[in-house]
C-alpha cells in the first residue's frame, strides 16, 4: 500500500490543508506532485499536459477536500482525482476509451511457445536447447545500474497505455492491487493481466539488453577468459 512518505497523519494533514496552511500545502505537494507526474504522463502524450492534468488535479483536490471522508488513504484520494482529470484529458483531447475489458490480443502467451520444448519431447514444456533465459549480472556487477534504469525507463514507456498504468502505479509508486484497481476502476482479473503483460515485455527488454549487448559485465568477463 502506499503511504504517505513521512508526512503527518491524513487526519493531521486534512486539518491543517482546510485551514489552508501554505507549509502543509507546499509539503504535501512536493511528496506527491513527482509521482503524480509520472501517473499522468502514463495517461497523456507530452510532458505539458502531464504538467496540466497534476495542476488542475491540485486545484480540484483543494476544492473538494472538505468532502474527504477518510475511507481510503488522503494520498489515493488524490490519485483517483488526478486519474479521473486526466481520463476526461485524453476523452476530451481523443476521445480514446482507456479501461474496459481486457482485449483478445492479450489473451495470448507472453513468452513464445517455441522456446519450449513440444508436447511429444520426453520433457514437454521445459525450455529448449538454447532458449531458456541467459544469466544477467548479479547485484555485486550493477556498474550497469544506470544504464538498466535507462533500458527498464524506455521499456515502460513503449508499454501500450493501460499495461503502463498498472505497471507504473504496481511497480513504480507502489500501490497495491485492490487499491490500482479501485484507482483505474477495473476488474481484479483485468489487474493481473495488464500487470502481467507489461512486466513480461519489461523483462523481455531486459533479457535482450543483457543477453545481447557486448558491454555486459557477464560478456566482459567471458572475452578475458
């Protein structure tokens, strides 16, 4: 579940915004203003309307805060008036239908069934000869942790939008699964689909980087011997 990230208790916070105390509103908005950038971006095509949907989300979230009823966290309150700001954002601007139910096309295998062995092999379903994931590098060769944030940031932002929705608020702000799904309004099931397809394409990504790129520690190490 996601927390407040050391700020006062919502109780505290909620009095203190209403009284419309500026280092509460300044405090408040520094935690969760970056994360909630992130979230919209998920949603819109560029960085000013990201920009746009977090600032009238803001304003919406001081209009409304005498109605908080406390039932879930002050913080996923406030996530569910940015997601709903930026649905109307993308509905007004395209027209695009984001959530509904899961389309065929994700219906499908999210690893290739040909690098499995076959139904009549006397180890059906194992990996095949040569496909089976390679070794990445190990916590103590992260010289590359940079550049892996850089493969897994690019990764997530090819993801088709809904997957990047579930996967940004799992993954990234850390929310969990009932509360992505109160937040997008959807299914439990439609949940673990979307958050399952997009980290499969992640770690496909990263699979890739690791089991191609000549730079790799691993690689490294394999060419001095």
């Amino acid at each position: 579940m996601a927390t407040n990230g050391g700020l006062p208790a919502d109780d505290v916070l909620v009095e203190r915004l209403l009284n419309k105390d500026e280092d509460a509103f300044r405090l408040v908005m520094s935690a969760w203003s970056p994360g909630m950038l992130r979230l919209a971006r998920a949603f819109v095509p560029t960085n000013a309307t990201a920009e746009d949907v977090v600032q009238d989300t803001w304003l919406a979230v001081l209009g409304a805060l005498g109605r908080y009823e406390g039932r879930s966290s002050l913080k996923t309150w406030v996530y569910r008036i940015l997601v709903n700001t930026a649905k109307r954002r993308v509905a007004k601007d395209s027209g695009t239908v984001l959530f509904g139910s899961v389309p065929p096309e994700d219906d499908g295998p999210t690893v290739a069934p040909s690098r499995f062995r076959p139904s009549d092999d006397p180890y059906p379903g194992h990996w095949a000869p040569g496909r089976q994931p390679q070794p990445w590098p190990g916590p103590e060769e992260h010289v590359l942790a940079g550049e892996v944030s850089r493969i897994v940031a690019a990764a997530l932002a090819e993801l088709p939008q809904r997957h990047r929705l579930v996967v940004t608020l799992r993954d990234v702000e850390g929310y969990g699964s009932e509360e992505v799904c109160v937040l997008l309004d959807i299914s439990p099931g439609n949940q673990r689909v979307l958050l399952h397809r997009g980290r499969a394409a992640i770690r496909g990504k990263l699979e890739e980087y690791f089991s191609s790129s000549p730079d790799t520690p691993t690689t490294k190490k394999s060419r001095r011997r």
